[in-house]
C-alpha cells in the first residue's frame, strides 16, 4: 500500500475510553478531541464521529453554494445546513439504509431561482458524491 501518512485523517486512541485525539494531516494541520457520547461509556469531550460525518456533509453543502454564489455574485448572505444521519427503513420496503435528512436555509435577497440552483448546488459538494457512490475499503494492519 502507498504511504498515505502525509495526508490524511489520524485517530488516535487516548486515556479515557473512547476519547481520541484526530489529527487531520493536509494543507494545513488540525487537532481536535472525538469522543463517543457518556451513554455509550464515553465521556463526551468531542463529537461523535457519526457527528463529524453529519458535520462533513453540511460543511461541504455550505461551502459550496458559497462559492458557488460568490462565483455568479448573487447575494446571498448566509447559509445554514442541518444534517441528521440515521439507518432505517426504507419506505415500502423491510430494507434498511442509510438515510441523510438535510435542510439548507439560504438568507439574502435571492430570487426564488437563485435559491433552487443553491440548493441543487449543494447537493453537488463533494462529500455528497462521495457518500452517494460504491465505497471501496482497503485496510492494512501496519507496526
């Protein structure tokens, strides 16, 4: 496997159960505390990393339709996503999945297709695309 050490995402397991210091390794370097929450053992010092993943996705979506706005100059002056992920059942269906429920807010004086095409932009980002494709894992137990 390629070395992957220079960037990258690293979990490291501290004192406390279930505390962890993430590294994240890139253009610019970031350390934060994830933890689990304290009714599932942990002590609650971070977010969860199904938290962080519902942060990704809504960081991604926000981002992007900033962009996207400032590209065209369209005013808008903020927006707030929320991102709930939760596995259930799909609808007609004994099936589960997983499902990310997602509102986006946009404030400005945007037209009503201003505000369709922010909302479409965003859920074009990145990390959506990711998580909407076939997922291929390739792990390897390292000294």
């Amino acid at each position: 496997m390629k070395d992957i050490s220079s960037r990258c995402a690293i979990s490291t397991t501290l004192r406390e159960p279930y505390e962890s210091l993430v590294t994240i390794k890139g253009e610019v370097e970031h350390r934060f505390t994830s933890d689990s929450h304290p009714s599932d053992g942990g002590q609650g010092k971070g977010p969860t990393p199904h938290e962080l993943l519902e942060a990704s996705l809504a960081g991604c979506k926000s981002i992007t339709a900033q962009m996207y706005a400032q590209r065209k100059g369209w005013p808008l002056e903020s927006i707030t996503v929320r991102v709930r992920h939760e596995h259930r059942t799909k609808e007609g269906s004994d099936q589960k999945a997983h499902h990310f429920d997602v509102q986006v807010e946009l404030t400005g004086d945007l037209t009503e297709e201003q505000r369709t095409r922010l909302h479409e932009i965003a859920g074009r980002c990145p990390v959506h695309r990711i998580l909407e494709q076939e997922t291929v894992f390739v792990s390897e137990l390292v000294d």
